[in-house]
C-alpha cells in the first residue's frame, strides 16, 4: 500500500506534531461560529504583515494583504513573482458549522420555563444535540445599528444550556420512532430559564428574562428579530485517547481545514505564484449567501487585488488570472470508522493517522454534483506532496450508493481552475463532538504550505 502511517514513518515529527496540535486547540476554542474565526484569522494575518486591502494604495510582489466580507468569511493574498494572469494557487475552506440557530421569535414560557425556540442548520443527527450542555454566541443587532456580542456558555463561571430528552423509564413511544423522528426539529428548543417574576402572587417567567435581558444587555424582545445567535456545543476542544493521539471538538468540520490552511498562508515564502486563502461561510447549507462561496465576493476580491496591482479592466484580469490558477478545495472527509465498517470500502477510505486526504471526486449516486479533478492535475498534487515527504491517501466518501456529500470545489472548477478536494479525516462528522488525529492536521499543513509554494 502506498499510503504511510504517519505515527510509525514520521516518528520524528512527532513533538511537532503534538505542538502543532496545541495551536489548533485554542483556535477551535476561539472560534465557534464564523464571526469568531474570521475575527481570529484576520488578528493572526494582521500580526504576520498582512494589512487590509483598504489600507494600501498599490501592490507589488511580496506585499501581503487580507479582504474581510461582512465579518463571517476572509481572503488572504501574497502576491506572488510571476504576473497574477499566470495564476494564483488557491486554499479554500469553510469556517461555518453545523448547529442550532435562535429564531428571529424564539421567546416563549411553557410550564416553569422560558424556552428559545431554534431552527438548526446543516445536517445534524438531532437527537445528538439533546442533553449536553450547550453555549449561545452570536450578535443581537439593535435597530440604531448597536451590535451586541454575545457568548455565554465557554467561561468556567458562565451557566449553559441545553435541551432537555424524555427518561428512558417513559420513552417507549419515543423509542419506536425512527432515529430521524426521535427529536423533532421543532422541539429542539433551548431551556432559558426558569426565575419567575412575581405579579399578583402568580409565577410569570417570560417577564423576568425580558427584565433579565434588559438589565444585562439593554435589549428588548422585539431585538431578537435583527440577531444572529448560533447555538453550539459548550465543551472544549480535548485530547482524545490514553495516548492524546487525537483530538475531540465540535466544529472540526471544517475549522480543522481552516485552521491548517490559515497556518500555511501566515507560514508560506513569497512564492512564483500568487497565494490565496479563502475562509468562507455557509457551506453546510449550500454554499450560498453573499458570505457563501458561490458569492462574486471570491472574483471580486480578484478583480480587487488586480486593481491594486494597476492593471486595467481588472474583471477581466481576474477572470483569466482564475483560468490559470490551482486550487485545494480543503475540507474534511469522511475517516473509516471500525465500528461503522459496513458503510466503507476500506482501500478507498481515509484512515485517521495515514495524512492529508485527497478526493478526487466526492458526489453521489454516480459522482453527481461532484467536482471530479483531472488526472493530470492529481498527478502534479501528488508530486508536490512526494517532494515534500508529506504523507498522503486518496479516499471517497463511504462505500458507492451509501449517501454522498459535497464540498465547495465545485464552484472553484467553475471559474475553469483546477482544483481537487483535499483535507482531514473526521470521526463522528457533524456530531457536537468530532474527532481527528493531530499526524493529520499536521501533514496537512506541511501539505497545504508545500502547495503554495509550488513552482
Ligand atoms: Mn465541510
Ligand atoms: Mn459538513
């Protein structure tokens, strides 16, 4: 097989693996929602030269410079020796997650309780999101343009929250359901609280939050209309297994890639070609939306970075510096899971510890709405990664006809680049609790700087 086990052919990285691992904790705990993790990337690029585009007049060689959209995805340019027209290698991942979003009305009092009522997004397995404790992050935006920001839940001293499941002592209805039907999506709603507010000697919990809600961050109940509130789990990034080999997060999907990626561009050497990161948003539902990869903010950003070079008709430049380029579309896959072995084609799996994973195509029933890389482009990827001894496998996505996904490599091929998905295996996919291996993450990191350094 010419797939390496990373943990016996590369020993010797080890300490840099485990080091490595530790810089990718913190983000994960940083960043849980894509305001979060924009914030932190631009802080990171800032403090290794890179200035917003906004803040330079011209470019040349060797400058680097970042565009932030809306606050929930970034590029990052270095401007690379070789004219833009003859291309850029580009990096993208997804900084969104799955979770639970707070609906624009979600306040509501039933029994004892105040409950937020949630709409999730992406897909979940809901009844894994019950009974665990649960942080809210997000903005509430007040209508004289006032943001507030909210995260309660990560601090030690913080309350959580959580929704509540039906004991197993009275769950025998529940029990027959299908898995899919055992929580519905309407009752994933969020205990909020359960003071109440004492009015002629009756309990009315709704006004003591709205007095709550008032007091601690001046916002009215009508404010919930204009805010963005995710709810994710409320647990920190961990070591996983006797042998801290791995590691256990919510969010890993996709903020691993994201994370490796960010790394490589703030580690990369002014290179041949111009390099680029994209961190975008709103892949777990499509990939749409002004912050979602499909927007022109990618061209633009493009067109925008042309200008500044001082070339003229600077859409048009962009257009065919596109044409010319290479990207990874950088985004887990799904790792075989030995307990679920059924469901996977071993040889055509990504094994957690074996390195980066590259899939040439992803898709279902037949590879439809997948990517598909050329050969010839899978074959200068795998140069890259031979030369620089990085360890590497190829997989799919689970065994053919047994569900399928999509990453955003689609949409980079359609600017007519070539491009092929590349990334970290995960257990547990979109579960609150997913699992990598740090040999991975590493690899993938001498993988993604290697890339853009490529001649
Ligand atoms: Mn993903
Ligand atoms: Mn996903």
């Amino acid at each position: 097989m010419f797939r390496k086990n990373v943990w016996i052919e590369k020993i010797a990285e080890f300490d840099k693996i485990m080091s490595f691992a530790e810089g990718y904790k913190s983000f994960l705990n940083q960043g849980k929602t894509e305001r979060e993790c924009t914030l932190y990337a631009e802080k990171a690029l800032r403090q290794q030269g890179f200035l917003n585009l906004n803040e330079v007049s011209s470019l040349k060689s060797g400058d680097k410079v970042y565009i932030i959209n809306r606050g929930k995805s970034i590029v990052a340019f270095i401007v690379g020796q070789k004219p833009l027209m003859e291309g850029l290698h580009v990096l993208g991942a997804h900084i969104d997650s799955p979770r639970l979003d707070i609906k624009q009305n979600p306040l509501y009092e039933s029994g004892q309780f105040t409950y937020l009522d949630t709409h999730y997004y992406g897909g979940i397995k809901k009844y894994q999101w019950t009974a665990i404790p649960l942080a809210i992050h997000g903005v509430i935006t007040k209508k004289d343009g006032t943001k507030i920001n909210i995260v309660i839940g990560e601090d030690e001293n913080d309350p959580v929250f959580g929704i509540t499941d039906l004991l197993p002592h009275l769950a025998k209805d529940q029990m027959n359901r299908n898995a899919g039907d055992i929580i519905a999506g309407e009752k994933l709603d969020i205990t909020f609280s359960h003071l109440p507010m004492n009015k002629n000697n009756k309990p009315h919990y709704k006004d003591y939050i709205l007095n709550l809600l008032k007091q601690k961050y001046g916002v009215e109940e009508e404010d919930f209309i204009s805010s963005e509130l995710e709810i994710v789990p409320a647990f920190k990034a961990k070591d996983y297994g006797l042998d801290r080999s791995m590691i256990a997060s919510y969010g890993q999907d996709d903020r691993s890639c994201a994370y490796i990626c960010l790394k490589a561009i703030l580690d990369a050497k002014v290179s041949d070609y111009t390099s680029m990161l994209y961190l975008s948003d709103k892949e777990e539902i499509g990939s749409v939306g002004s912050t979602g990869a499909e927007s022109r903010f990618f061209v633009n950003s493009v067109a925008k970075l042309a200008e500044k070079l001082g070339h003229r008709d600077p859409y048009f430049y962009a257009i065919k510096a596109l044409e010319n380029s290479k990207a990874l579309s950088v985004d887990v896959s799904a790792a075989y899971d030995p307990l679920f072995a059924e469901v996977y084609e071993e040889k055509n799996s990504s094994l957690l510890g074996y390195g980066v994973t590259f899939n040439k195509y992803t898709g279902s029933r037949g590879k439809s709405g997948s990517n598909d890389a050329n050969a010839e482009f899978v074959a200068y990827v795998r140069k890259i990664m031979d030369d620089h001894d990085v360890a590497y496998q190829t997989a799919e996505l689970g065994k053919v006809d047994q569900g399928g996904g999509g990453t955003i490599a689609f949409i980079f091929a359609n600017h007519n680049m070539d491009v092929i998905d590349a990334g970290v295996g995960v257990l547990n996919m979109h579960s609150p609790m997913e699992i990598t291996s740090k040999a991975d993450i590493y690899e993938g990191y001498l993988g993604y700087k290697a890339f853009l350094e490529a001649k």
